[in-house]
C-alpha cells in the first residue's frame, strides 16, 4: 500500500449504503463481499481505498509470501510448512486487479520448466495471495473476462486458490474482502455472476445542493493539503477502527433465532430468488448487523435491511431487467412471517448505519458533523428530470412498444478472430480446444505437452542424459494454441423512416433487433446503435458493451420522414472506421435492419449503393434484416445484402426455430482469410 494519505472513510459525504456494505464486510467477510454500481463519479473508488486503511492489522509470519498466520499456519501452504514461526504485524493490504490481467497474473504461475525437469514446485504467487487476509478491490469488475471473474468468485467462495498446469498443482488460502465496482452503462454482468457477490448497493450523486457543496469543499481540502485533512479525521478513523475490532469479537455470539430464520426464508421465498444462496447471506448479514450494532440477538430490523442489500442483484433475470425491491412487499412479508418469541428488542437502533448507535462524534465511530456536513438526502428527493425528448413530428409517429423477444440464429464473422474471448465467432484465445503448438512469446501459460517432448528427444544424447527423465530446456516448450470464440462489435443500423412506421410493423421490427440484442449480451459482444430517418443519420448509442443502454434507446425510437439509407450507411462506416482504431482486434458484424427502399437526399438510390460498396471494400461482415412484408415484395434489402457483400434474412427467418436452420453464418465475398 501507498504511504500517500486515503481519503478519510469517515469523511465520505453521505452515500450510507455504501459505506454500510463495506462495513459490514470487515465486520464479516463471509458475508461474501460487495458489489458497488453507480455512475462515474461517485465515490466508489475513494470509499474502497478509504475502507482498507480501517483494516485492523494482522500478524503473519515473517518470509511467507502467502501471509499465513502464525498461530494457525495454512498446512498446505507452498512456503510451508512453518513450525515454530516468528510474526511480524503489517497493515492489511489492498490489492487492486486490473481488468486486463491475464490468469496467471491473478491466480499465480508455475515454473513449468522446472517442474518437467527438476519437479520442482516453483510457484510465483499471483493477486490473490497477496489479497489473503486483506482487501480485494477489482474496479470495472463488469469489464473484466468472465474467465477472471469465475476464478476470483471461486477463490472468494472456497477461501482458497488452486493452480493446475499438466498434472501439476498448488493450493493456498485465499480468504479476502471482495469488493467490485462497475458503471451499468459500461455493461452489465451476468446473473449468474451477481449472484456470487454477497451484497450489492446502488450509489448516485447527491441531488442536494448544500449535500453537493460539502462534498466539493472537502475534496478540495483534502487535495490542497491531504496530510493536514487526514490528521483532521484521524480521531473519527480511530474511532471507527476499534468499532469494527469490537463488532468483529461480538459476532461469535450473535444469536439468530428462529423467527428471524423463518423471516429469511419467506423473504427469499417471495421475491422468488433462485437457489439458497441468498438466504445464507441475508442471515450472516443480519448477524453482522447485530454485531454492528452492538447487540447479540437479530432483529426484524436487521432482516429487512440484510433483504435490501443481498436481495436486488438477485431479483434480474435478463439484462434488460433494473435491479430492485418491492420494499411495501417486503415489509408485508415480513410483517407476515414476523412476530416470534425470540426478537427481544421491541424498539431497535433506529439507525443501523455506518454512525451505528449514539453515532457522531460522541457515539464512537461516527461521521461527524465537521464543516457542516448537511443530512443526507431523504429517500424520496427528487431526481433529475430526464431530458426531454421530441415530441413528434410532422410526419414522425411517437415510439412504438416492442414485440416479446426471442431467440435468434447465431450470425458471425467468417474466418479465424483474435479479438477479446466470447461467444460468437471462431478466433484464437487462451481457452478452448488445442489445435496446435508454437514458441511461447513471453511467459508460458499453456503447455503443450506432447510437442515439448517432441522437440526435447532428439537432444538427449547430447545433453548427456543418464536417467529416466527427460532433459528439458526452454527453448524445447511449447506453448498450445486454441480455439475458441471471440466477441464483436455488433453494430445496428436501424430504418425508423416512415415506411417503417406502420405499429404493428415496427414493433414487430423492435422486438427483432431486442433480440439480436440479447443474444449480443448471452455472446459477449459490444453494440452500437445507428439510426436514420427523415434527412439524416444519428448515432444513437456509440459502442458499448452496455446492451440495456442500447435497449433503452430503441425503445424511445420514434418513427416518420423519409428514408435516408444512404446517410445511415455512411454514419455506420465512421463509426466502424473509428473503432478500427480504438480496437483493431475486435471485428465489426454490421446488422442493417430495413426494407432496403431509400427516399432520402439526391440520388438515394445510387448514393446508398455507393455507401454499401465502401464495406464491401472493407470487407465488413454484414447481414440484412428484411423487414418487407406484404404479399408483393421488391426485394430492395436482397440487393442492399448484395452490395455490401453480405446476406439477407427475413424476419421470420432470423428465429432460431426457422425451417432454414439453426446457424447463418454471416458471408461476405471479400471475407477474411482464417
């Protein structure tokens, strides 16, 4: 850790959810950690670094590079074992994992060299032994490779890290504070990831005016002179470190009763969460609000607010649903299943906060009113007024709803990608099936056994070997190269022009393109959204591995005017252009939603077939969705498909379940060689 001052934790303005997860995840990290969401800006950051420096310190033992503890030493631990050891007193560390770190970079690597000839364990541990008894901090969490995610998760669940290479493994302890950041508008993590975090907080910029103010006076006094404004807290901090150590050595002999049980289990019951993981949290966060609170027995309070933090990650089923709680049927719930013999205290801590009770600065641990510090905005201030969109038109329709959603045919990208791991189109990645060997470039990952051994054997007789090993050197290793599938960059041109406009036709159009966009979100792509109509083109959403965004943003499109396809090909070539350079790995699949006419500016016709040939010429991938319905067909979008070296798929047949087939791959004649 940096030596530079953190802002104070008990400076923090306001944002009580945040910081009562964070606490209640040192009080008990096997609450399971906490997962932050929140626009940018927001605190996030400060409150995590903030929330390590409150870390009471640990003993370890002195040389372990895996921080075991002297009294209890990890068995199994590869610096081990430690029989008489010696301890030295630290600060608890925060790691930070960047989003991309590769997996050995996380989880650690194996010296398979020295393992093959020698069978040595040499073992160079990764974030997660350096994180043992400490903070974990994964900021962007929601960037992060679901590979990383479900080894961190694992690791976090199992208090333990394995690391296997060709039969070869290790295991040390790996007990950490989870705690993740994300901004939803960057994307959303899957549901079966969210579930893994113990509790999660939503956090938004105070919408107070004075609130705002002493956040802005602070930061600027903390930033003018961070050692002076931290010396001005360090009362508060103390105050709040002993407060956690207490709490800690209360929660053995917190007892959870059977009501408040029962009260869990219906909570979990109604809000239909799936699984029993919610209903562990929800009680070793209610045992750790006890303890914060300073009490021994659980209370209906307790159950309500452990349901508000562990229950609304729980509650999505699919990217396009908000996380949230019905508090009126929690509390009928709760009321319901309440009323046992074991909840002693008729009249609870109002407040079980981060001031806890008596909080301020004569309760102990409290944020004080220092400066001035304003209350915290009541729960129903308003929010700010959307921005207001156009009203419609001459000639434009307002938004249409969109048809129910369903699953699509797979479109990909033709040949062999090398963009970031997904699952839409074939590429190289780290995971998948082996398809070759090569020589490692930098650190080896993944060995390719039978190669190595093949390149060793003809050099035996000259490295003068005399047992029954093998004689291994570096430049015999073999690095295995695989197989797998990579994301796009799925961008949607979308005609909202007036021969699109009919309701029952652009619905049916919405609800298409909400599927692609799922099916977008299940294979890990990024999207962006064109949309022409009237005189031009705009970009409605710019791309984005924010899938809900891009939902939203259809859902409020209106419809009329003319059809300018030529300007929406023209605006989906800059914005491929663009990306090209922020990401050159990442390969685009254009998806034109159209009946293919073009009304729109001088020469629409043949401006539009001039547009279509510049990604042809590219060899951009593209697929044509035909949105022409009727008895009499021109086949307008069979021809845009054709000049964008593409093809074309009617409504009907981009559903999984068409008769054409499961699969479509998406073919253009300047494809890509593999």
């Amino acid at each position: 850790m940096s030596n530079a001052p953190h802002y104070p934790f008990t400076a923090i303005v306001g944002q009580d959810d945040l910081r009562l997860g964070l606490l209640l995840n040192a009080v008990s990290p096997a609450v399971g950690g906490v997962l932050v969401r929140g626009e940018k800006g927001t605190a996030k950051s400060t409150a995590v670094r903030a929330l390590a420096a409150l870390m009471p310190d640990v003993d370890v033992v002195a040389g372990c590079r895996f921080s075991c503890a002297p009294g209890s030493p990890d068995p199994g631990c590869p610096d081990g074992p430690h029989t008489v050891a010696e301890a030295v007193r630290r600060p608890a560390r925060m790691v930070e994992l960047p989003v991309g770190a590769s997996e050995d970079r996380l989880v650690g690597a194996l010296d398979i060299e020295r393992a093959l000839a020698d069978g040595v364990k040499a073992f160079e541990p990764g974030l997660l032994a350096d994180a043992h008894r400490g903070v974990l901090y994964v900021d962007e969490v929601n960037l992060l490779h679901d590979h990383l995610v479900d080894l961190l998760l694992d690791a976090a669940a199992m208090g333990a890290s394995y690391v296997e290479r060709e039969g070869v493994s290790v295991r040390h302890a790996a007990r950490f504070l989870l705690v993740g950041t994300m901004n939803p508008e960057e994307g959303e993590l899957r549901p079966q990831l969210l579930d893994r975090f113990g509790l999660t907080v939503e956090v938004a910029a105070s919408r107070e005016p004075d609130q705002r103010v002493e956040v802005v006076r602070r930061r600027l006094a903390f930033d003018d002179d961070p050692a002076a404004f931290a010396a001005r807290w360090a009362g508060e901090e103390a105050a709040l470190r002993e407060r956690i150590v207490a709490a800690r050595a209360l929660l053995p002999q917190v007892r959870l009763g059977d009501a408040a049980l029962r009260q869990i289990a219906a909570t979990c019951a109604a809000f239909e969460v799936d699984g029993m993981r919610a209903d562990i949290v929800m009680a070793r966060t209610a045992t750790a609000l006890a303890a914060w609170a300073g009490r021994t027995d659980v209370t209906s309070d307790d159950v309500r607010q452990a349901a508000l933090l562990a229950l609304p990650h729980r509650r999505r089923r699919n990217p396009f649903d908000a996380p949230g709680l019905d508090e009126d049927k929690l509390d009928e719930t709760l009321e319901e299943f309440g009323g046992g013999d074991d909840d002693p205290d008729p009249d609870p801590d109002p407040d079980p906060g981060p001031d806890g009770p008596g909080g301020g600065p004569d309760g102990g641990g409290g944020v004080p009113p220092q400066g001035g510090e304003p209350e915290a905005a009541p729960e129903d201030a308003p929010a700010p007024a959307p921005s207001p969109a156009a009203g419609p038109g001459a000639g434009e329709q307002a938004p249409v709803k969109a048809a129910e959603p369903f699953r699509t045919k797979v479109l990909s990208v033709p040949g062999l990608g090398e963009g970031a791991a997904g699952r839409r189109s074939r590429a190289r990645t780290e995971h998948g099936r082996t398809t070759g060997a090569r020589r490692p470039r930098g650190t080896l990952t993944k060995l390719h056994l039978a190669a190595t051994v093949q390149a060793a054997a003809p050099h035996q007789r000259a490295r003068g070997r005399s047992g029954p090993g093998l004689v291994v050197r570096r430049d015999d290793l073999r690095q295995a190269t695989r197989e797998g599938r990579e994301g796009n960059l799925v961008l949607f041109v979308v005609d909202a022009s007036g021969s699109m406009a009919a309701r029952q036709r652009m619905g049916a159009v919405k609800g298409a393109v909400l599927s692609l966009l799922l099916d977008a979100y299940q294979r890990r792509d990024k999207v962006g959204l064109v949309t022409f109509r009237g005189a031009s083109a705009d970009l409605a959403l710019p791309p984005t591995s924010s899938v809900d965004a891009a939902a939203a943003r259809l859902e409020q499109l209106p419809t009329g005017g003319r059809t300018p396809l030529a300007a929406g090909l023209l605006k989906a070539h800059d914005v491929l252009r663009v990306e090209r350079l922020r990401d050159p790995a990442r390969r685009p699949l254009l998806v034109v939603v159209t009946d293919g006419r073009a009304t729109g500016g001088p020469e629409p016709v043949a401006l539009a077939a001039r547009a279509a040939g510049l990604h042809a010429a590219e060899g951009t991938a593209s697929v044509v969705v035909d949105c022409e319905t009727g008895p009499v067909r021109l086949g307008m979008a069979a021809e845009l498909a054709g000049r964008l070296g593409g093809t074309a798929v009617t409504l009907d047949e981009l559903r999984a379940d068409a008769i054409a087939g499961l699969v479509r791959d998406v073919r253009a004649t300047t494809g890509r060689a593999a």
